[in-house]
C-alpha cells in the first residue's frame, strides 16, 4: 500500500523535480506534475520495495502543519520522476533491448489532458 503524502509535500516534491527537466518551461505542464509525481514515486517506491519517508518523532496532530512522515527521498529517485515525465511529454523516439525495438512520436498534449 503506498505511503499517502500531504499536499505539501507533493509541491515540495514537484519543485525539486522541475529542477531536473530543462525541457519544462511552459505551465501548461503543471497540471501533469500533479498526477504523475504521485504515480512515479508510488513506482519508484515499490520498485525499490521501501518508503522515501521516515516517521516524524516530533509529530503533533494538534499542531497545524505538522507532518506525520519526513520526505527522505534520494536524488536518483527526483532523477528518475523527472526523465519519467520527460518521456512522457517528449514521447519516445526510438528505443531497443536486445531484438524489441519501440520507435514512435506520440507527443503527450496537456491540452488532452
């Protein structure tokens, strides 16, 4: 089952992610950020068979703004979900693996998101 983050810490993870894509500029992205930041890291973690979040020892559920995890999300993991969305968006030119080979120029359009 995965790990439900706060929506802080989903914009947390989204502004380190944009660092890693030159490529996205336009705001019309945005909005894609929202859904598949969740959904690669969901991936990465059950990849990975662990959390990228450590429990809070100082966690107060009466305290505003108190989050039960701590984000501890390795810098490979922000690579992987910004070349994830850059697949995406970009759209797979040519790729090979041994005698399977994926050629195509589908380009994900935000307008049809």
């Amino acid at each position: 089952m995965p790990r439900a983050y706060s929506a802080d810490q989903y914009a947390t993870i989204i502004i380190k992610v944009k660092k890693y894509p030159p490529f996205i500029t336009d705001t019309a992205y945005y909005s894609y950020f929202e859904v598949k930041v969740p959904a690669a890291l969901e991936f990465a973690e059950k990849y990975c068979n662990r959390f990228f979040s450590t429990k809070n020892p100082n966690y107060d559920v009466a305290v505003s703004g108190s989050e039960e995890f701590i984000l501890n999300i390795p810098n490979p993991v922000y690579e992987y979900i910004a070349k994830d969305i850059e697949l995406n968006i970009n759209g797979v030119k040519s790729e090979s693996l041994g005698d399977h080979s994926i050629t195509t120029t589908n380009r994900w359009n935000p307008l049809n998101f």
